[in-house]
C-alpha cells in the first residue's frame, strides 16, 4: 500500500533527490515513467523516495506495486506517468552531476570544479560514455574536444580510484569569458544551483575514438531567448503569429533546455551553426520546433522532448510554418536541401 499522505511537494522533492543521486541500478522502471520537466524517472522509485519526506523512511520495494498503484497514485498528484518508447533500449544513466542521455550524449552540470579547476570527477556510471576501461586503463587518456570550430586538448586521469577529466587552459578561459558571473560567484563560493551552464558532450562518429563535440547550454540563455521573442511579438501585435502550433511548448523553459540537452544546438534541418556564424552573440541559440499539430487536439499534451521538439534555425523554422495549413516535417526540409 502507499501512504496516502505523501503530497505533490514529497515528489517534488524525491525528484530532486533522485536528480542528484540517481537512480540504483535495479531501480529503472522498464514500461512506464513519471515525466517532469522533460526528464523521466521510475514512478516507484519517485513514491519510494518520496515517502521519505512524507514518513521518514523509504517504503520497502516490496510494499507495493509499480504499475497500476503507482500510476494512478501519480497521476492523481496531477503528475504524468509516460509509456516507454520501445524503439531505444538506451536507458539514461544519472550519476552525480551527469547525465548520459543516449549512447552518444552526455551532459554534465558544471559546478564550481568546472569552472576554478578546469575540469570534473567522471563518476564510475559515466565511464563507460568516455570508453575508459578503468581496470586496464593507463594514468593518462588523450581527449579532443571541439568546441565553435576550435580544437581543445583534454585527458582524463586515474587516481586513487577516482577518474578525472581536465582540459586544457585555453578551454578553462573560454568557459570563463562566456559566464563571467558565474565564475565570479564560484570564486566567491556563492550558490548558483541550476544557474550554472550545462556542458553537453556528443561523442564523433566511429574513426574518431575520444574526440567530442561540446557545447555549453545555459538555462538563462534559453530563458532570455524566450523573452526575446515575446518582446517582439508584443511590439507588433497585429502581425502576432496565431497561436496553433505549439508556442507554448515551444516556449516552455524547461522544455526547451531539454530539447537542447538531447539535440543540440545545430539545426536539424540545414545544420546551421549560430555560434559558428555568429560568435558568441550566437552560442546558445537555437529555435525550437514542437513537431505535433496541436488544432488536431486541443487539449494539453505530453511532450516528448527526444521526439517532439527539435532544434531548428530560424530559416528553417519559418519555412516549416509558412503555410498554415501545411506544416512541414523535419525529413521534408532536409530532403528539399539535399
Ligand atoms: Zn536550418
Ligand atoms: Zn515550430
């Protein structure tokens, strides 16, 4: 059975627990998740974790079950349980500050180390994303990391049972000019929880062993972009763009960040790179196209973010949107730019 007293705020907080500690191995639910903010967790361990706050211990495995009981539990605290795709057997791993999102995606959330000692702790569940073989592995192991088309160095090291990735100085200064305020606050010892940029790392294609693509992504960067476009509706509000197509996911904040944790931030459809183009009015900044019609079904959806929302640049999104009534995929524009 499960307490009746564990309220929306003990899951709130369970979520967070799990977000920094992660889930056990034998803990992953494998048919359905809670959804929240984008992210998903297994429902019975949220409850598990929850019960936590609500009666001060965690409720036994055994206890109850995880799938109707839980579901509906949840979805009573107005929460939204999600089937599992079936189509990737890729489960995320949360391990600390990181998260591996895919086979080739990991994001880690940079704290004070990443910016004061230019570089992080790679826990043991994240080892495996950097192909290192720690039992085996040599004190030193060579990293590429490419970042706005430049080429930085980088190695991960073993020590005391601890493995570590540093990069190399010039990097560490980059990281520095872009968010100024944070490496001031980190210097300060001042909190900055959540407000810290993500640094999301996407492995190359086969041929290049150790080589990463990395990007930073800055909620306040994702935040301000949203307003940005806000302002500029609002200062022509007899052209303002009906509102039939997902702006409002589209313009969720945490959806958004989401969306470019998982993707990216180069356009689906054509490959545009702001930063690269840009420089660093540019980094950060994507589009996000919400992939479903929403005149079709009115009321309020579950959005997928692997699925449902994909980075686009602007010419691509308006080219998308044109014609109202003839919205385009993603495969269309790539294959018309083909
Ligand atoms: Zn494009
Ligand atoms: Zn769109």
């Amino acid at each position: 059975m499960i307490p009746q007293n564990i309220k929306h705020e003990d899951i709130i907080k369970a979520i967070k627990q799990i977000q920094s500690n992660g889930v056990p191995d034998k803990r992953h639910s494998t048919k359905f998740s809670l959804l929240h903010e984008g992210k998903v967790y297994p429902p019975k361990y949220v409850l598990a974790i929850a019960n936590i706050y609500a009666n001060g211990h965690e409720l036994p495995a055994v206890g109850f079950s995880g799938g109707n009981e839980a579901n509906s539990y949840l979805e009573n605290l107005g929460f939204e349980i999600v089937q599992e795709s079936s189509s990737s057997s890729f489960k995320p791993i949360t391990a600390y500050s990181w998260e591996q999102i895919s086979e080739t995606i990991a994001v880690k959330h940079s704290d004070k180390s990443t910016f004061l000692h230019n570089g992080t702790v790679i826990p043991q569940g994240i080892r495996e994303f950097f192909s290192l073989d720690v039992p085996s592995m040599d004190d030193e192991v060579a990293l590429t990391l490419f970042y706005a088309g430049s080429e930085y160095k980088a190695k991960v090291t073993l020590s005391n049972g601890r493995t570590r990735l540093f990069w190399s100085e010039s990097l560490a200064e980059v990281l520095r000019r872009q968010f100024p305020d944070c490496y001031e606050s980190f210097k300060d010892n001042a909190g900055l929880e959540g407000k810290s940029p993500v640094l999301r790392f996407e492995k190359y294609a086969h041929g290049y062993p150790q080589h990463y693509n990395l990007e930073f992504v800055s909620r306040s960067d994702v935040q301000q972009d949203i307003e940005g476009e806000m302002a500029e509706e609002e200062a022509f509000p007899e052209g303002a763009p009906k509102e039939y197509y997902g702006k409002r996911y589209e313009r969720n904040p945490a959806n958004r960040m989401r969306a470019i944790e998982i993707h990216g931030t180069r356009c689906k459809g054509c490959g545009f790179d702001f930063e690269a183009v840009y420089g660093e009015r540019g980094r950060g900044f994507i589009e996000v196209h919400h992939t479903k019609p929403l005149y079709l079904n009115q009321k309020e959806q579950t959005v997928d973010p692997v699925k449902d929302l994909l980075p686009v640049c602007s010419n691509c999104h308006r080219m998308i949107h044109r014609r109202k009534d003839d919205v385009m995929t993603i495969e269309q524009i790539q294959k018309m730019l083909s």
